[in-house]
C-alpha cells in the first residue's frame, strides 16, 4: 500500500484506534471497579447536591456543619451524574469518560484554530491528553482542563480588537475554573493573559478580561461565603494555612511528580520537543520567551505543591504546539511510535497487573456487591467505609468514609460510633486509623472477616518488587 494511500486512511485508523482505547478501558474498569481516592472525595458534594443539600458535603466533608468550599466540579459533575443511567459505581467511569474525551476535544479544538496544526499531529496530541490518567482521576483538573483550553481556543481565533463576547465568555470560563479548582483559576488568568498579549490585545481589554473573570468569580462564590464567614475562613483559608499549607517547603517528592509528568505525558512531550527544535531553526532567541511562559506555568504548581497540578503543564503543552511553528507531519515510524507509546500507563500497565493477579479484580467486585447490599438501608445508624469502596453507597445519606479526621484535628475529640454504626474496612492496614479516631474499645469491638483478602497489585515505582496492600472485607462494629 503507498504511503499516500495509507495517509488518506489515517482518519479512519485513529478513529478505530480510540474506539479500541475506550473498549480497552471499559473493559478494565469492569474488572476493577475501583474509584480512586481524590475521586471519591470529589464526588461527596455532588451527591449531596443530588440530594438537594449544597450547604453540606456529608460522605466526606462531615466534620463542617456547612460546606462552603469551591462547589465548581460538584455543580458540573452533578448534572452529568444525574443524567447517567449506570448506578454509582459504573456513572463514576461513563462520567470520567465524558470527562477525558472533553479535554480531547478541547485540545483538538485548540491545536486547529487559527493557522492549524497538522491533523496528525493534533490527533495524537488529542489522543494523549484522552489517556491521560489525571484526567481519569475525577479530580477537578478533569474539568479545568478542558474549559481553560476552550478559553485559549477563543483567544486564538480573537483579532487584536475582540468582540466582547469572546472576552465575556473567556472570563466566564477562567471564573468557573476558578470555582472548580482555585489553582486551576489562577493559572487559566495567567495563561490567558499571556495568550492575549501574545495575540496584541491592548491593556485595556486585558483589564476588562480581569474585570470578568473578576465579577463572574466574585457573583457565583461570594454568596456561598457569605453565608457564614467565619466557618469559611476556618474551612477554607485554615485548611491552606494550617492543616496542608502551600508553598516551597511543601514540595517533599518534586522528583518523583515531574518524572511521573513525563511518563504519562510522554508523547505529548515529544511533540513539544519536536516543536521546539523547529523554533531552534528559525529563531532561537524566541526560546527565551517560550522558557518564560514555561516559569509562568511552573511557579503556581510548585507552590501549590506539585503533585497532581503538573496535569496543568498539559495547558502550556497544547497552547505551545498550537502557537510555535508548524513542525509538519510527523514520519509514518515517529506517529506510530507514538500512538502505541501513549497508553502504557492507562491501558497496557494496568492490564498487566490485573492479568498477573486476577484475583485482586475478583475479590473487588465481590466486595463491592457487598457494600451494595447496604444500599437502601433503613436501619439506623451510619455506614463508615474505606474510600475507595464507597461508590455503591455513595449517594447515601447514612455514607461516610473511614479517615483519621480526629488526628488531623477536625474532630477535637474520638468519632463517636454508636451500637447501630458500622465500619466496613477494605485493608487490614486500616484499623490503626480506625482505633485511634473512632470512640470505641479495640479490645471490645466485633471484628468480622467478610471477605478473605487478596494480595495486592504490583506497583510501577517498585519496578515490581512491591505490591499494593491486600484487598478484603472487614466488618467492625461497637458491639462487644
């Protein structure tokens, strides 16, 4: 088959190949159907909204008598739950799906506005931004992301004059970010503002640009705070300043984050490689700038701590590529090498582990069904469970996850555990969290084996010399 031939197939392939990644991927996720943690987290607030209770956050943020933290991820991700038709535990993959196909889309939106990057090249970018494992993550970058490149896709098709609707819906879509994920917010204002200058918007339609995203912030948030200042200091400002405060200092794995950006982002980082050496050819002094915008980007993630906010590098990855000089069509070898490069930690990793230990899968679901004969519950009493069982329930009211809240100081005193309560605990590992903030006799609680433990999956950062903790089911509850 020639060459041309196989480019005008090239369409076709990549659409056949992300059909392929998203059966792959569903069919992994139905034999581990594990959340992670971050997403349970991020899903309290939604189905405390779906239960017609904003002010409260109650699988998680229990110890707050009114929930006034950022609500942007839980409004968005409460209308997509509440048109999924899956249960809560398969809604938590179609909604990470909708979630990573969004910021796909974007980023293909973004890579082909204005002058237009090869398609090839933009396929695979767009197919490396979907793989991604953040963005499976159901953490609030899931939809920062894609609304921030969606703002710089505005910005890029903007002249020099704007038309205040471009302005006004930048703004909108900067404030929103903000109110989903504040780190995310303030990197959406600083990229935008760089992506404006270098559009040559005058200052003053830079500074109507703040006054948006200003008054779209200061309107959807400000009532929330308003409700009662003083609980949103405590909760809010103390939690940043106090319980996990930000900054330098509090960058203890910077290596490991970084090194763990460029392994999931590995194609994405070549393209911009590619892009770079381009810029070398035809004018090296603009390296500099490019280096700038690079610093830009990298001073509010290290000072928020790094971590999971490297996913927002993707931003600077994609506006890059849409912005330097075209490198042209990636060799045939090169876009291969590529395509088969970029699932290996969402897809062959993790296919990996659960063929090597099948039993872990099994004993998952097996769990799972459990948890799930506690939905519908009409005894009383609470249902306290390990984080990242809590899916079945999750939109219980009686629901909340088993965290060292009393050490952390949330609680000043032991979670009290009433006779009718209930903590079903998914490692062994657990019951030192259990018994040193929940208010019962280690010595007189009922401790059950529901479920006999499965030895953990093996991990990547071992190299796999170590495996994650073992997996079962524990009943404990206050009755001796």
């Amino acid at each position: 088959m020639s060459r041309d031939r196989i480019y005008h197939l090239i369409p076709l392939l990549l659409a056949l190949y992300l059909t392929a990644l998203i059966v792959w991927k569903t069919a992994l996720w139905l034999h581990l159907p594990l959340p992670t943690t971050d997403g349970v987290q991020s899903l309290s607030h939604p189905y405390s909204l779906l239960r017609g209770e904003p002010l409260l956050s109650r699988l998680w943020h229990n110890w707050m008598p009114i929930y006034q933290l950022p609500y942007g991820f839980g409004a968005a991700a409460s209308v997509i739950l509440a048109l999924l038709p899956f249960g809560t535990t398969h809604s938590y993959f179609a909604a990470s799906l909708l979630f990573a196909l969004s910021s796909a889309a974007a980023a293909w939106l973004l890579l082909r506005s204005g002058r237009g990057v090869d398609p090839l090249t933009s396929a695979i970018a767009a197919l490396a931004v979907f793989v991604y494992p953040s963005l499976w993550a159901m953490r609030p970058e899931a939809l920062t992301i894609p609304l921030l490149l969606l703002a710089l896709t505005l910005i890029a098709r903007s002249s020099r004059q704007p038309p205040l609707r471009a302005i006004l819906s930048s703004g909108f879509l900067a404030a929103f970010s903000g109110l989903a994920h504040p780190l995310g917010g303030l990197i959406g204002v600083l990229a935008l503002t760089a992506a404006g200058l270098e559009r040559g918007w005058k200052l003053r339609v830079l500074i109507a640009l703040a006054a948006a995203v200003g008054a779209f912030a200061a309107a959807l948030y400000l009532p929330v705070i308003l409700v009662d200042v003083e609980q949103w200091s405590r909760n809010f400002l103390g939690f940043f300043t106090r319980e996990e405060p930000r900054g330098l200092s509090s960058l203890t794995s910077l290596d490991a984050d970084a090194l763990r950006f460029f392994g999931w982002g590995a194609p994405l980082v070549i393209l911009y490689g590619r892009a770079l050496l381009r810029l070398v050819q035809e004018s090296p002094r603009r390296l500099l700038r490019e280096a700038a915008l690079a610093l830009v980007f990298m001073l509010p993630i290290l000072f928020g701590g790094g971590g999971s906010y490297f996913t927002y590098l993707i931003l600077l990855i994609v506006w890059r590529l849409a912005r330097l000089p075209d490198a042209g069509r990636p060799r045939l070898a090169l876009a291969a090498g590529l395509l088969l490069m970029l699932p290996f930690f969402s897809h062959y990793f993790p296919t990996f582990q659960q063929l090597e230990n099948p039993r872990y899968g099994e004993t998952a679901r097996a769990v799972l069904a459990e948890i799930d004969r506690y939905s519908g519950r009409t005894a009383p009493g609470l249902v306290w469970v390990s984080v990242r069982l809590a899916l079945p329930i999750i939109d219980e009211p009686y629901a909340r996850v088993i965290a060292n809240y009393h050490e952390l100081g949330r609680y000043p005193e032991p979670i009290p555990v009433r006779s009718e309560d209930v903590l079903l605990s998914m490692w062994a590992e657990e019951f030192n969290t259990i018994f040193n903030n929940y208010a019962f006799n280690p010595d007189t609680a009922r401790i059950e084996l529901i479920i006999e433990p499965a030895a953990g999956l093996l991990t990547f950062e071992s190299l796999l010399r170590a495996r994650l903790p073992s997996l079962g089911l524990w009943r404990i509850t206050a009755a001796g």
